[in-house]
C-alpha cells in the first residue's frame, strides 16, 4: 500500500498528491516526488514503474524480494537495495528496503520491516537546504536511517555475549551454554550477511564514478560508509570473540569432566585395596597366613583401614579429592 506521496518544491514540501498525478510533477525542475509503499502488491508496483519510467530489472528484484544488498545503476536512475535487521522476541527478523531513485524521484519499497522512516521524511523537511539537494539527500538520509538501525542489534548481541560469559566464568558449564553461544553467533553471522554486501555497495557512491543521482552529496555517503566499516569490525570483533567463548565453554567442559574422572579413580582406589584383601582372605584355603590367629581378623580390618587413610590423605594432597 502507499504510505506517502509527496511533492517537494525547492526543498520544501508543496503538496501530497494522488499516485495518478505523479507523472504531472515528474520530471519538472526544482520538484522531488517521494513515494513510499510498504510491502506492495505487483498492480503497485507496476503502476509506479509506468509512472517513473523504472527498468524493468529492477522491478522484477523489487517483486522477488530476498536481494542481496546491492546498488545498481540503470541509466540517471539508481536502484539500492538494503536489508533491514530487527529484534522481536530475542530473534533476527530480516526485512529489504528497495529505492528507486531518480534526477526528479524516489520511489521506497519496503517489505517485511515493521518500522518505517517517518523519522527520515520529518528530518528531510525540517533540511531544506539539503533536501533541495534532491534525490541524492533522500537516499542518504534512507540508508543513514537504515544502517543506524543496525547498531542497537549489534549492542544487544554484545549484551548477550557478556550474559553469556558471565555464566560460563560463575556456573558449571554445560551443553546449555554451548547451544545459547552457538545461537548468539548465529545471530551474528545473520546481521553480517546483512551489512557487509552494503558496504562494499556504498563505497561506489562517492569514491571513483560517482553516479549522477549522488553528485555532490558524496561526504554523507562516505559517513554513511564509515558507519558499515564500524558495524563491520564489531561484528568481526563478536564473531572472534563468540569463537573463543565456545572453545573456552568446551575446555571447561573437558576440566570438569578430568576433575569427575580424578574422583572417581581415586575412590577406586580406595575400595580396591580393601576389596583385594578381603578377597584373598576370602578364598578359605586351609594353610593361610594367620587363618587360627585370634587377632587375625581384627588385623586384617587395621591394614584395610590404615592403607585407605594413606591413600585418602595423598588423594586429597594432590588435590583428587
């Protein structure tokens, strides 16, 4: 559906109109037409692409969905696609911002991303020094907009990861907290997947060709990249980080499985040496060692004990027990 269908006139707003008389202030000097629709239906976006004159390649993306982020170039017009990265529930929820941007126009797209860019709209009229930059500001201030989005993800992964240790350092460590770092890093590698296709993609924006869309607006561009190349190396420095953690977790593991197996000998030990004495005196052969003796018994029962306490004390001095 349409959320919004503005016209602008040397950055500011002049009117909001019907999608029928798009074609009326597309292509007059000194106007912008921004259109946002949120997740459209194919008649939708049809109708926007007779009215914009869109490639037909980049419609068809933008009906496909699932794109990879990228900025292709067709002509005067420019089609970027970025992905979206929201936190429901303690899950990733992925969703693509499709703009189409031209001399005159920019056409948003956005699919499965529950939060929209109203904010964007309101900070670009209250510039309109920079809106009368044209289509080159607004897809700023729409990629801007989604990559900031992309830093709170990141800062909620880097508080669960310190959750996580904390757990692991202060707790017995288990299966539990492997599945719980292993799910984190996934998580991780979801928002990689995300950011690092637009960095490489936003760098073609105002270093070399800059396309005709972006010329003179290529220093917020350029911050624009600085913030992926930040979100990039904090996601490399969780993913190193969440590596470590998970080997540390399974070598705690493997500790406290050596500590139970110490345990476990040395009160072997400590049966078996009763157990071998009282099994040879056990075989009731006629002629053994003091079988007639009075004291025998108790004699027996003194070695097992004596011998235990021996084994007990140099068990529990290097530290088995």
């Amino acid at each position: 559906m349409i959320i919004n269908c503005v016209v602008y006139e040397d950055g500011r707003k002049l009117a909001d109109i019907p999608s029928e008389r798009i074609s009326d202030y597309v292509g007059r000097p000194g106007h912008l037409v921004w259109v946002a629709l949120k997740d459209p239906e194919e008649g939708e976006l049809r109708a926007m692409q007779e009215e914009f004159g869109l490639h037909e390649l980049a419609v068809e993306d933008a009906l496909k969905g699932n794109q990879r982020a990228k900025i292709e170039e067709y002509g005067d017009m420019l089609f970027v696609v970025a992905k979206t990265v929201e936190l429901q529930d303690g899950e990733l929820v992925v969703g693509e911002v499709d703009v189409f941007a031209g001399p005159t126009y920019v056409l948003s797209v956005r699919t499965r991303a529950t939060k929209g860019f109203v904010s964007v709209r309101e900070r670009a009229q209250r510039e309109p020094d920079l809106l009368r930059l044209g289509a080159g500001y607004v897809l700023y201030a729409l990629m801007d907009a989604v990559v900031d989005r992309y830093f709170p993800v990141v800062d909620a992964l880097q508080d669960e990861l310190e959750a996580a240790e904390e757990r692991i350092f202060t707790g017995a460590p288990s299966r539990a907290s492997v599945e719980a770092l292993y799910d984190l890093k996934r998580k991780a590698t979801t928002l990689q997947h995300v950011a690092r296709p637009l960095l490489e993609a936003t760098g073609k924006l105002y270093g070399g060709r800059v396309p005709q869309v972006c010329s003179g607006v290529q220093d917020y561009y350029r911050d624009v990249y600085d913030h992926l190349q930040r979100i990039n190396q904090a996601i490399d420095g969780l993913r190193d980080t969440l590596s470590a953690a998970v080997a540390v977790n399974l070598s705690l593991i493997s500790l406290q499985e050596n500590e139970t197996t110490k345990r476990l000998a040395a009160y072997a030990a400590l049966i078996a040496i009763p157990t071998l004495i009282a099994g040879i005196y056990g075989m009731n052969f006629q002629h053994m060692p003091e079988i007639t003796w009075v004291h025998g018994y108790p004699l027996a029962l003194g070695i097992m004990v004596a011998v235990d306490l021996y084994l007990f004390f140099r068990f529990r001095k290097a530290g088995w027990l």
